[in-house]
C-alpha cells in the first residue's frame, strides 16, 4: 500500500464520507439522535444557526421544497463534533463533491462494503451492505458550504420493520491558508449540521433505544474520514508517485473523475498552489 492507515477509515461497514454519513443517518444511525426531545440552551441555538446558512435564492424550487419539508418537520436535529485537518483545499472539494474516489480507495484497500453510483452531475445512490440504501443529492456547494438532500431506508438487525426517511446535511468550512513557502500546512475546520424526519411511527422509541450505541459510531466516521482526507493530501504530498499508481488503479471510477483525481495529487506533489474553484451545484 502507499501508506494509508487502514485504521483511520473506520468500521468495515460503516459508511466513509459526508454524503455517505447521510445514508448512514437515513436511518439506522439517523434513529439514534434525541427523537423528538426539547432542545435547550446551545442545541436550539445550533439548529438556528444551521437554518439561516442555508442559501435559499440560490436554490432550485424542487430543491428548496424539498429541504424545507424535511426543517418543517425534523424528528431529529444533530450538530457533528467540528474537524479540523491539514488538507489542499481544492483536494478537499474535490473530495466532498467526488465521495466515490474516496469508497473507491477503500474498496482497493479491502476494508469497505460500502458502494456508490453515480446515477447522475450531482446525485448518488449509496448502499452500506448492512442494510441501509439511500439516494444523496448535492444541491448546493461552494467554498466554504455545501447543502445535501438524501432519502431512503434501513433495512436490517435493528428494527423489524423497514424505515424511511430524508434528511438535510449542512457541511460548512473554514480554511486558514498555510504561509508560503509552505502550503501543505493549510487547515480546514469543517463542521456538520444533520435534520432527520423519519418516516415512522415509533420513531421517538427507536431512536431512544438505539442512541447510546449509534450515535456515536456516526460521530465517530464523520471524525475518521476527515482524517482519512487529511491522510489522502500527506500521500499526495510524500509519495506521489504511489498516489499516481493508485490512481490508475480506481478502475471503478468515471474516467474523468480519475483522471481529476489523478492531475490535482500530482499538482499537490510537485508543490504547486491550490486554485480554490467557487464552482457551485444546484
């Protein structure tokens, strides 16, 4: 291998990126956060803040109704521990907007059953082998702040019954650029913000029986995979020509995706500066 931890991807099933994390919260680790209990004091005001940044002009309509059902009508409401990594900026983007380059290197790895398809510019249908199927929609990403809609089901062990559900990440970012003649060592603190409806009758008893356990495995991937990114931009940077090997070997991937993925490592290995795109998805 070319020097990532197998031990900072997380569990073998659980899912490894923000659109992913999506999935994985519609709605086995969804079903897991303070159902229906009063938020008080820093968590009411966290839901607000998490609100407001959505930019709601720059929305389609299908899109912003869509979003809104799920604010109106939220069974759960979680705010993410904040991350910060030393990651290229533009590899970063790339990465939250490309979550499948990232399953990709863990299927090479061994350590995933995760799967993603692209099915279409900004829509992914995800599944994580252990019972969770849902579709994530990018509708929204800029620099710093990137909204995603998904929807599906679980399936599985921990409830009789199939449960659906959507739910509305809100992904925000805050890069501090590292000073010439070192550019590798720009951070970028990202933050989460995740609004649940469940579509279920007992939703308020599911996610109080399963809380204590899976609320913290969501927590805990959303934590390794920032570091699994931080992990892909020090490769890029030490052994270049392994992450160029790797590339190649992403066969799973759209071509134009790996050939991306493959010209910005390389651009990180030679030293060169980020562009920083404000392309932006709706």
């Amino acid at each position: 291998m070319i020097g990532m931890s197998r031990s900072s991807t997380g569990s073998r099933t659980g899912f490894p990126n923000w659109w992913s994390v999506a999935a994985a919260i519609v709605l086995a680790g969804g079903s897991t956060l303070h159902a229906q209990l009063p938020l008080l004091g820093k968590a009411r005001a966290a839901r607000r803040e998490a609100e407001r940044t959505i930019p709601w002009g720059e929305l389609t309509r299908p899109a912003a109704a869509r979003l809104r059902d799920v604010l109106e009508h939220t069974t759960v409401f979680r705010r993410m521990p904040e991350e910060t990594i030393q990651c290229d900026p533009d590899l970063y983007i790339f990465l939250v907007r490309h979550p499948e380059v990232v399953v990709d290197i863990w299927r090479h790895m061994g350590i995933t059953r995760c799967s993603l398809k692209r099915t279409k510019p900004y829509v992914m249908e995800a599944t994580d082998g252990a019972g969770t199927k849902s579709q994530v929609e990018l509708v929204y990403g800029s620099n710093d702040l990137h909204v995603m809609y998904a929807e599906g089901e679980y399936s599985g062990s921990l409830t009789q019954k199939p449960i659906h559900g959507r739910c509305v990440m809100i992904l925000r970012s805050r890069v501090v650029p590292g000073n010439y003649p070192t550019p590798s060592r720009t951070r970028i603190t990202s933050r989460m913000d995740v609004f649940l409806k469940l579509d279920h009758a007992g939703a308020e008893v599911v996610a109080k029986a399963l809380h204590p356990v899976v609320g913290r495995t969501v927590d805990q991937n959303f934590t390794q995979t920032m570091r699994f990114v931080e992990q892909i931009a020090r490769v890029a940077r030490v052994n270049n020509d392994g992450m160029q090997r790797l590339a190649l070997q992403l066969d799973s991937l759209d071509r134009d995706v790996r050939d991306r993925f493959a010209l910005l490592t390389s651009r990180i290995g030679r030293g060169e500066p980020a562009a920083r795109s404000t392309r932006s998805a709706n």
